[in-house]
C-alpha cells in the first residue's frame, strides 16, 4: 500500500511520462537467473522484507555474507507512442538489468544514486513487459557502494532496490538533466538542462521552461544524432515566494516544465531559498538561522526498521514530529544517502537536511577506488540538486577524507550549497557524556559556524535498556557515572540529565548547531529518542522534552550540571541553605527580546519559595546571567525540584526540571535493587553478585572498557582519566574474588582534556 503512496506523490510533480515500477516484484536468492519464484518483496525495500523469507538472517557482518546476488522480476504493460525510454534504479549494492529476455547493462555505482539504462530497443511499448534485475550483495559491491566496514554490528548488509524504479519514456530528444538553482538575492534562478539527441537525424532544438504559467526561451542547441549538450542561462524570479524552514516556516515549492515543439520533455519542482555562510553565522534566505538539530542515522534503522523507514506516511509523521512537537528543524542524514521520498517528504515540510555520505573512519580513497568515488560523488550532486531540503554536502563522518580537488569542482557546479567538513567547523564532543571531563566544553573555531552533532554516548534500546553488544560504549559509560545498577525511568533521567548539561551550555555558547545523537538510529546500537515498536507509535522519552525546550526560539535554563552533581559528586544541599546558580537565556529571533525569568523551588508539586529578574537579550544571542537569584532550601530535607518560567513578548515558557537533594544522598546505584537491571550483566552475562561486587569497589567511578573471563580468572579493564593523558589497565580477580593484581596497559597523551578542567 505504501509504494501506491509513493506513486501517488511522485506524480504531483514528475513529468507525465514517467512511469513508476514501484510495487511488490517477485524475489529469489540463488545464484542465477531463476527459473520461478516463490516470494514477493516491496519496491522500494530491501531483501530482508522478502514473504516468505529469502534467508534466516540476510543482515549479517561483512564475513558472513555468503552469496553474491538477489534477484528481482516486474511484469508490467505500457501504452505508448514515445520511441525511447530509459529505465531508472537503485539498488544497493549494483544493479543489472534484463528486459524481455535481453540484456540491457550493469552498473556498479547505483547504491545512492539512481542509474540510467537506455530500454528503447528492448521494451514493448504497447503491450506486456518482463523486467529482471540482478541485484549485487554487500561482497560485490564497489568501496564508495559499501557501508563502513568497521560497524557490522550495527549496520545492515542486506541489498535491495531500495528506490523508486521508473520508466522515463521520450521521443527523439531526452532530458537526462533538468536543474534549477534559486539565487534569491539576485531575485533570479539558474537552470542548467541536459539535452540528447537520441534520433538518426540533426536535430536544431529550441526549448523553453514554464514556471507558474510564464514561458522563457532558451537558447538554441544544435544536436548530431546521439550527441549531447549542455543549455543554461537566468530567469526572472521576483514573483516567487521563499521556501522557509523551520515549525513556523513556509516550504512553498514550485513545478518547473521543460518543454521543445510543444512537447513536454521534462517536469521537476525545487524550492526558491538561498544560504550563505557570514562568518560564524548561516544565513537562511539572508536570515540568521539557529540549527536545532539532530541525526537520522538511516542506514543502521535498517536492520529493526525497514518497514517504517521505507513507508513514506510513518515517514512524514515521523519528521512531522520531529519538526512540530520537538522543535527540530535540521536534520543530519547520518552516514549515507536515503530514498529519495525521505527529500521530498523534507522539500515539503520545511526541514532541513545535512546529506553526509557513507564514509566513516576513511582515508582519501586512490587508485580505482577514488574513481570510482569521484562518479558516485558526482551522481549523488546531480541527481539531487533540487531538493531545496539538502542544506549541505558531508562528504564523511569522523575520518581523514579531503577530496579537495572533487569538492572544489562540485562546489563550483553547485554554489547554493556548503560542504560540512570544508564550511562548517564540525566537532563531537562525547567527554562530557563519558564522565572523561568535569563539565561539558567546546571550542568554537571563530571564524566558520560551529556545529556540535555527536555528544552524548548513552544509547538507550526500544526496551529501555542498554545495548548488550555496545557495552564498550553505553555500558562504559554507565559505568564511569557510577551507574552499575539501574531501571528504565533511572537511565532515562541519567540521559535527560546528560542532554540537559550539555544543551545549556551549547546554548550559552551560540554554536550554530548541537545535538546529542540520534533522534532515529537502528537497534543493536542502541537506540531512539522513542520507546518501544516505532511502527506502531513514537513514544518519546523523557530527554525530548529536554530538547523541545532547547529547541524553543526563546528560552531558558540553569547553568547546571545535574548529571556530574547527582550521579559523579552525589552532592547535598545543606538544609536552610541557599541556592544559586547562573541563568542562560537565549534568543534565536530577529530582534531583541526583554524577558522576565522565575526561578522556583518545587517540592511534591507545589511551589515553596521563587524570585524574579530581569534580562534583555540581543537578537540572535544568548545572555548568562551569573547567580541573579538565591533561593532559601527548606529545612526539611528531600529530593526537589527546580524550574525556570520566561515570560516574553506576552508568551510563557517552561523550561524542564532540574533536581536537588537537600540533607539526603543520591540513591546509590553501586548496589542492587528491586527492578533493577545490572550494567555489569552486558560486559559478562552471569556474574555472581559477590564477584560483581568486587569489581564495582575496585574500579568505581572509573569507566569499565571490557570484562573477559580466562580460564578461571576474570580479567576487567578500565581506564582512568586525568587532565593531560589517559591510562588503562588490566584488574586479574580469581574465582574468590581476590583480586590478584594490576597492571597498566597503555598510557595515551589527551591534551585537549585540559580545557575542561
């Protein structure tokens, strides 16, 4: 049902003689061209929604991938006078193609862009139609197709046509490109078409591009039979209204038509909206625009949730959500390139997007594999430059890849759009999160906008726990906050508690953008932001009404770091006493706001004691006002809350919780408790308590990196941190639980830890 969905939108807009092939196609896996098949899979989808299965596990790591190919068939009729038509695809991880019988091509890189295989001489254009596609495995794929290597345990390997599929039929001249590039602040568009001539006869071509019922001439190409060219020039764009991001934005779209001889060649639709970068700042239609962001980390929801993310409703709603009930209005697709309804959905709600390719943890590629990198780059720009939603190129994720040379070319054909890694200053700050630093840092370059969008290392699974096979990560973390025992609401607190500290002073900071990852991600790494079965509901959990506060235009907050003082320091308020502690005040709007802020002390619900201040806030600024309030603390002593009320321009804002313990300790979670879950179970399922135990008081505090049994001893490593290096160490404790001895490992230079200290 949802691939009718997807027709149906893709029509709105695609040229009328597109014809969509999107459906359920029979599927087989072996390893040739099968003579039947026995089971059906959704186009677009991937192998692993086969009914019935095709195999057991068709998701597994690098190693274990045992075939080399899937195999699709599509019957279909057509009713058409056109002479040509050209088959579009993408699969991942390589595609080739047979119709009627008739071998049409291969092509090696259509994982995340669309190929083209010219079906003229094969297809029956009035009558019926057998299309066949032999669909690569992760092992035949080219390096640029493959997702990183190094994460087979989070990151699905099965193929798939994971894409529309159309037929683009034409009758002597085809459009193989039709661009347009909004220049709204010289109140113009650009337009670069891709003509071929396609008949056995000089053509003299004259086409022309319909916008809103106005015709413009191009100028005139002449054509030799089978050659190509290139027409381009400037139209008039003052009648055309913004395409504005954001909850209160407005995404108008426009519907350009290439037409020659009065014949419609091509159809597309783009969004009139500019960026420039000044300085530390982005203009968004020569705006100051603040990037409340997150991460849709799309080739690792594969695994859990082909279903959702390949149905374009689930879609919508989700990014609805993301933009109206959260406040999100850049998202950074994480890690490789999403089917294409993901940008029109995007195109249409007013979200922005940051397309990041799929390389992590890489060097620059050479030889064959920068060719073939420099293609897929190249196909990757041109197939989607008119998603007035992709915001910016990422060419990589954590890595040493420059393609200096590649960039600066598809910089120049695409000059409404920056590239993240050359424009931004991107930093992931995850220290805080780890416990590693006493307060969360960041140094802004100063000279290019800073983006922060990674900082926050405790994945929470749909079950509300910790991840079992990232127990280097999550449970390491856990660890180093002291959190050796816990439930779902205690993790999820600890989580709202991390986002909370870090958002605060990311804003008190002006960093353009801050996230701390990921709003939607797969399951064996973790997490959502949402509990449990995402196809059937998003459940939010508690640390998005953290962010949807942050997210607010105008807001406020304690500079307070909650986590470090209940779980690190297990602070005590003394009874009687006073609390104070700096404000920040934030202000994402063109002008400046005057804003009265209340600070109040919360016990059971009801408010005890509260003071007031004042504050007046540049526009596009944050102010930190530095103990402007001391509240009294209650005698009694207890757990109680603090919240922080803004009122401005008439509107009253509440910012989240934050907790104190007033002449009582934090709950200690170095000991087991009813419900409770221990972290120690994901290192080594099993443990006795007694031995647990062992292990909690010899390394307390300090992150546990790995826990292994050898013969009867159990080995633990951990890591201790200090202002200028890190060191680890391996802990030998027998089957007692004697510990029999230490030792260090390795000992590693970090200087930069000694900014946060």
């Amino acid at each position: 049902m949802h691939h009718i969905l997807i027709l149906l939108a893709a029509l709105a807009f695609l040229n009328p003689n597109v014809m969509s092939l999107d459906g359920q196609w029979d599927i087989a896996l072996q390893d040739e061209m099968p003579t039947e098949y026995t089971s059906v899979c959704p186009v677009p989808g991937i192998a692993s929604q086969a009914v019935p299965a095709l195999k057991e596990d068709l998701h597994h790591s690098a190693s274990e991938v045992d075939y080399d190919c899937v195999w699709y068939r599509r019957s279909f009729k057509v009713d058409s006078n056109m002479k040509g038509a050209v088959l579009k695809i993408r699969a991942k991880y390589n595609a080739e193609v047979f119709l009627n019988g008739k071998w049409i091509g291969r092509s090696d890189n259509c994982t995340y862009s669309h190929a083209s295989f010219d079906v003229s001489k094969a297809l029956a254009f009035k009558g019926d139609n057998e299309l066949v596609v032999k669909v690569g495995s992760w092992r035949t794929a080219s390096f640029p197709s493959k997702e990183n290597k190094n994460e087979w345990w989070r990151t699905s390997r099965c193929p798939g046509i994971w894409d529309s599929v159309t037929l683009e039929f034409y009758d002597s001249i085809y459009a193989s490109a039709f661009e347009i590039l909004p220049c709204p602040s010289e109140g113009k568009l650009r337009y670069r078409i891709v003509l071929e001539n396609q008949s056995g006869c000089r053509k003299n071509v004259r086409c022309a591009v319909e916008i809103q019922g106005y015709r413009y001439a191009c100028r005139r190409i002449k054509l030799r039979p089978g050659e190509s060219g290139t027409v381009s020039g400037e139209l008039p764009a003052e009648d055309l209204k913004l395409w504005i991001p954001g909850p209160s934005g407005n995404p108008a779209l426009y519907t350009a038509d290439l037409v020659a001889d009065g014949a419609l060649l091509s159809r597309t639709r783009f969004g009139y909206r500019d960026i420039k970068i000044d300085g530390t700042v982005v203009l968004i239609n020569g705006r100051k625009t603040h990037f409340c962001s997150e991460n849709i980390a799309f080739q690792r929801t594969l695994i859990s949730w082909a279903d959702a993310v390949m149905n374009p409703v689930w879609v919508r709603k989700f990014l609805r959500a993301a933009l109206h009930e959260y406040g999100f209005n850049h998202l950074r697709m994480h890690l490789g390139h999403a089917p294409s309804f993901w940008y029109d959905i995007a195109d249409e709600e007013g979200i922005m997007l940051q397309d990041e390719w799929c390389f992590m943890h890489e060097k620059d590629p050479e030889g064959e594999n920068l060719a073939q990198t420099e293609t897929e780059f190249r196909m990757w720009v041109k197939e989607n430059i008119n998603h007035p939603s992709i915001i910016a190129w990422d060419m990589e994720n954590e890595g040493d890849v420059s393609l200096s040379a590649l960039c600066e070319e598809l910089k120049e054909y695409d000059p409404t759009r920056p590239w993240a890694e050359d424009d931004f200053d991107t930093q992931h700050r995850y220290e805080y999160s780890e416990n590693i630093v006493p307060r969360p840092y960041c140094e802004p370059d100063g000279k290019r906008p800073t983006t922060v969008l990674e900082s926050c290392r405790l994945w929470i699974n749909p079950k509300g726990e910790l991840e079992p096979r990232e127990n280097f990560k999550t449970s390491r973390t856990a660890t180093s906050w002291g959190v050796y025992y816990y439930t779902t609401p205690l993790l999820e607190q600890l989580q709202a508690d991390i986002h909370a500290d870090q958002g605060t002073y990311f804003r008190s900071l002006k960093v353009l953008a801050w996230a701390p990852f990921a709003l939607l991600s797969g399951t064996v790494n973790g997490h959502n932001f949402f509990s449990g079965d995402i196809r059937d509901s998003l459940v939010a959990r508690k640390n998005l009404s953290v962010l949807s506060t942050l997210n607010k235009p105008v807001g406020a907050s304690l500079m307070m770091l909650q986590a470090r003082e209940t779980y690190k320091e297990k602070r005590i308020y003394v009874p009687g006493g006073c609390f104070s502690k700096p404000v920040v005040v934030w202000n994402d709007t063109e002008s400046p706001v005057k804003a009265s802020v209340k600070v109040a002390l919360f016990a059971d619900g009801k408010e005890i004691t509260s003071e007031l201040f004042d504050v007046t806030v540049p526009a596009f600024d944050a102010v930190t006002k530095e103990n402007p309030f001391s509240l009294r603390l209650p005698e009694k002593a207890g757990e109680y809350d603090l919240v922080v009320y803004l009122t401005a321009g008439g509107k009253d804002f509440e910012c989240f919780p934050r907790h104190i313990c007033v002449g009582v300790e934090p709950k200690d979670l170095s000991r087991p408790f009813d419900g409770a879950i221990s972290v120690l179970d994901h290192f080594l399922p099993g443990m006795p308590d007694a031995l647990k135990q062992v292990v909690i008081n010899a390394t307390y505090g300090k992150p546990i990196d790995s826990i292994r049994r050898k013969y009867s001893n159990l080995l633990v490593r951990f890591t201790e941190y200090e202002k200028d290096s890190s060191k680890s160490f391996e802990m030998t404790i027998d089957e007692s639980g004697k510990v029999l001895g230490t030792r260090q490992l390795k000992e590693k230079s970090s200087g930069w830890l000694q900014h946060a200290f």
